[in-house]
C-alpha cells in the first residue's frame, strides 16, 4: 500500500515548491492555475513566457515575476 501513494507524495511535494515559489513572489493567486496544467517542480523550471500565457498569467509584471524566480532556482 504504501507503494501505491509513493509517487504521490513525490509529486505533492514538487506541487508544494512550486506554490512556495509562487507565494514568495506574491503570486499565490496564480497556484491553481499551475496545478491545473500539471506544472510540478521540473516543469515549471523550464516554462516559457508562452507557455505562461497558456496557464493564464497575463499580467506583464506577473510573467516577469515568474521568470525571475525560475532563474534563482
């Protein structure tokens, strides 16, 4: 059973960094959208500001954000 909810927890925790990150950069309101679109941990270190638009993040200073922060990590 506890193989079962392995890669869950795995993938919980990339989900969780990925709102740590967002929240640290006062983008907590974007969270869900990135949930929605299965973006984890690996995935949203290589986002583009295209791909951004595809998850919703509009806003000029929102996207700018967003990149910065993947380029400290």
């Amino acid at each position: 059973m506890a193989a079962l909810f392995a890669g869950a927890e795995k993938t919980f925790h990339k989900d969780v960094k990925v709102g740590e990150i967002l929240a640290k950069y006062g983008l907590e309101d974007y969270a869900q959208d990135f949930t929605k679109h299965e973006i984890d941990y690996e995935t949203f270190l290589d986002l583009t500001e295209k791909d951004l638009n595809e998850i919703g993040v509009r806003a000029v200073g929102a996207k700018k954000k967003v990149l910065k922060s993947i380029q400290k990590e």
